[in-house]
C-alpha cells in the first residue's frame, strides 16, 4: 500500500486543499444518511467526532492520504476518483443491505441457469 499511498499524496499535492476538502464532504454526505452521520464516520475512519463534524463542515479540511485509503477500503478505488479528479461522476449513495440480497438473489438465479444448460444432471 505505500506506493498507493505515495501516489494519493502527489495527487492531493497537485490539487487545490479546498477542491478535495469540497469533494470529500460530498463524497461523505452521499455515502452517510443524515442523523448520525458523523458518528458513523468516525467509527468506519476511526477518528474523532470532532474531526467527521470538521470533515462535514463548509470550510473543513481535506482527508489525509491515509484516510482516503481506508475510503477506498470501505468504498472501492471509485472514491478515490470521486475525491481526488475534479469532474468525477457523483458519489452512489451506499448500498443497502435489500440492495445487496436483491442482487445476490439474482445471481443466484443466473448461475443456477448456467448450470442448468452446462451441466445437465447425469
């Protein structure tokens, strides 16, 4: 991960602080519902409260390298590209867990016809 990590920090030193500052809070607020949002980034970024509610704040600051990787842990690479590359496509909300069983439901149908036409019962 430190060559990814070193990477991360060339990008955030080619950028603008406020630019990603700007699309990290976005990045954050499309991916927490409201209510307890900063608790639940402080959890997944096991950091202060103080520093989520900075984070969700018009005039914070931007993430360091390291929380932009546990980001991408969390949410895939695409955060990265929401965060660091202006003109990246808007965050997708998280994904619930109905979301998640829809899909699996249907894969579990897709790959019970595969199997149905690839490996007929002897």
């Amino acid at each position: 991960m430190g060559i990814i990590t070193h990477e991360i920090r060339a990008a955030i030193a080619a950028a603008r602080p406020d630019d990603i500052a700007s699309r990290w809070r976005a990045f954050l607020c499309a991916q927490y519902a409201p209510g307890h949002r900063a608790k639940e980034i402080a959890r997944d970024f096991d950091t202060s409260g103080k520093t989520a509610e900075r984070w969700l704040a018009a005039d914070g600051p931007a993430p360091s390298a390291t929380n932009l990787m546990r980001a991408a842990l969390i949410f895939g690479f695409a955060a990265l590209e929401q965060v660091l590359l202006p003109g990246a496509a808007k965050p997708a909300p998280r994904a619930t867990i109905t979301d998640v069983a829809a899909k699996l439901d249907l894969l579990a149908d897709q790959i019970a016809r595969i199997r149905e036409v690839t490996c007929p019962p002897s």
